[in-house]
C-alpha cells in the first residue's frame, strides 16, 4: 500500500467518527454524499480517499457501515493495544489520560515521568510518578510505543532526544516548541498557542 | 489585504515561536534559511509566506528580528485583548486557562459554564463556576470573543448553536465531534482522537 497524505489519514478519522456515531444508531449504510456532508468535504474527495484502500460500496447502494468502519479502524492501526508512557505528569497529562477515547481506542498507559523530585514517587491517576532518568532502563522492560510530552518549552529537544534513545518511535507533542526527530520518528504536534493564533487572526481579519 | 491560507498562518505562529526565541536570546537578525530550518520548511516558502504581507528584510542582511516579530505578531492579531469563555469546567479547560502562554497571548477567561448541578457555583481556578444556560443573556454583558468548548461528545452541536446565537464568532473545539458552524464563524478542533489515529497510522505503515 502507498504512502497516504497526513490529510487523508485525518479525514479517515473524521469519517470514522461518524460512522462510530451511525454504528451507535444501528444504521447498516451511508453513502460517499453523507459521509461527506458530516465531515466537511465533498463526496468525491471520499471516494477518492477510500479508493486508496481498495474498492468500498456498491454503486446505488451506498457503503456497509459496520464494513466500512471495520477497515477504517484497521487502516488507522486501531485493534490492537499501543502502549504510552506520559512524560510531564501535570494536566495536560492528566486530561489525556482521563479522556474515554484513549483507552477505547487501545491507548495504555505504561508509565508516567517526571524531573520534579517533588512529583517522583507520588501517585498520579492510579500510576506512580517515576524519575525521567529511569526511561531508557524501563523502556527495555516496558517497550512503549508512544510518549506523550507534556512538559514546558524549555529543553524539549533533550527530552525529545532521550525519548528517541529509548527506542520510541511516536511522540504526542504538546510542548510550546518545534522539535526536530530523526527519520524514523513521528511527531505529531498539539500546539495550544498555534491554535489561538490562528482563532486571533481569523478575528482580526474579518469582514 | 487578501484572504490567506491556513496553512500560511500555521507557519506564521510557528516563525514567531523561533523569532521569540531569538528575542530572549537578544539577537538582532535572522534569514529565511535560519527561520525555514528551524520551523521545517524552505526558505523560498518563508520568503513566499512573508510577501503576503509587504516586503521585510534586506538581500544578505536578513530580516530585523524585533521588526519581523511585531509586525507578525501584528499580523495574528496579537497584541489585544481576547475575551474568552470556557464551556465545560473539566481538566481541559482547567489546563488550558493554566497555561502560560494562553494569558500571553492577551487571552482572559471571562467566565466558566457547566450544565451540571454538582458544579455550578463552585470556584474553579479562580472563577465562580456558571450556569451555562445564561451564557446568552451573560454574552450581552461580558462581551466574550472565542469560546473554549471542551464538553463530551454528546450534544456538542447544541453548545455551538448556543455560542452562536450567544454572538461568539470563534469556537476552539476540543469535543471529539465535528460540528458545524454557520459562515462567519471560526471553529478550530484539536481532537485528540485524531491525533491518537494519526500515530497509530504511522505506527502501523512503518518500514
């Protein structure tokens, strides 16, 4: 299968949010015009992003929902357990780890770390706050597969760095800076001040 | 001035972040080489990305650091005050009026909405926990500009036609829903599910 665009992975998500939400209702199928109208884009832009996949539907007929929703979910990687340590045990952290789609989705937390001496060692949402500089030793035993990062801008890219020494290959950034991984890596970045921005200049530039 | 991607106004927050760097850092210069390395771009696309806005820099002296840095900062509207309300009193909405750059960037909390009794009325993070049935007659006086939507998944569409009708004309979503907003009215999502997809993807497509 080829290399697909970051924003065709994200628009497959956006349809499986609906689809999850027909499967809820019971409904059997929906078509490329539906999906498109709940998710902000055309039904031609769906065909296209499914036709990457394999075919999908039947003309006249519409798709299977429960068939569809199956292999979007197997696409996406979704099915089986992802293992996540969350470094930064504050309350970005912390909401994440409380919202109901990351376990739903196989999201696992493994370990949660932090450098304050005055967080190690304390209870955290059912986990024990380790020390950061035990990562790469548990990294063996635990062998995550993602770290969250939420900790302050400063010193991100060592942190980044000692991640990637543990041998992770996916980071969740929510760190206020930009960090540079080597090839190999993915980082998705969740950039509050990004988004604020970019509400602040759609305010300012209206009509 | 005409309408510019989103796209461009993403690379403009992330130019900033690097020019307040260099900013702290005082240095005086930077180059579309410097600014492209550090924000994972090219510098033909900074150089493109900074025409829409009038010509800045100087061949071979580079760009001004404090003069780049208001006129985007300028640009993203930054620089005045935002008032915001946050719509569900919950560990996301607490983190995000925690953080640090959210008050930077002239945002204020203008008040804190629930629907559930239990917490209507209680102090949270400094404020008096409201109603959300009066956001609308609450709006008249309070003024806000972008409201923080950061309730389940259930019923987000109804939150949004109350913002609307409340007069908001920016929504920053964290609910795991798609919503729709009526023209004239800037709906940023950060949906941690899609994010979570995104890395399972990568995870599961590697070499």
């Amino acid at each position: 299968m080829k290399r697909i665009a970051d924003s065709t992975v994200r628009r497959l998500s956006v349809y499986l949010r609906y689809l999850e939400e027909l499967e809820a209702r019971s409904i059997a199928t929906t078509s490329s015009d539906e999906l498109a109208a709940h998710s902000g884009t055309t039904s031609a832009q769906v065909r296209k992003d499914l036709s990457f996949f394999g075919s999908f539907g039947k003309r006249g007929l519409g798709y299977s929902v429960p068939e569809l929703t199956a292999r979007i979910r197997q696409i996406l990687g979704l099915g089986r357990e992802w293992r996540v340590v969350i470094v930064g045990a504050g309350k970005i952290g912390s909401a994440l780890s409380a919202y109901r789609g990351f376990t739903q989705r196989g999201f696992t937390v493994v370990g949660v770390y932090d450098n304050d001496p005055s967080k190690i060692g304390k209870r955290w949402n059912g986990e024990t706050i380790r020390d950061i500089s035990a990562l790469e030793t548990d990294a063996v035993r635990d062998r995550p597969d993602i770290a969250v990062l939420a900790i302050p801008a400063d010193d991100v890219q060592g942190e980044v760095d000692r991640i990637v020494r543990a041998g992770i290959k996916a980071i969740l950034n929510f760190a206020p800076a930009q960090v540079i991984a080597p090839p190999g890596v993915t980082i998705k970045n969740v950039n509050m001040a990004m988004e604020l921005e970019g509400l602040s200049y759609a305010l300012s530039h209206r009509e």
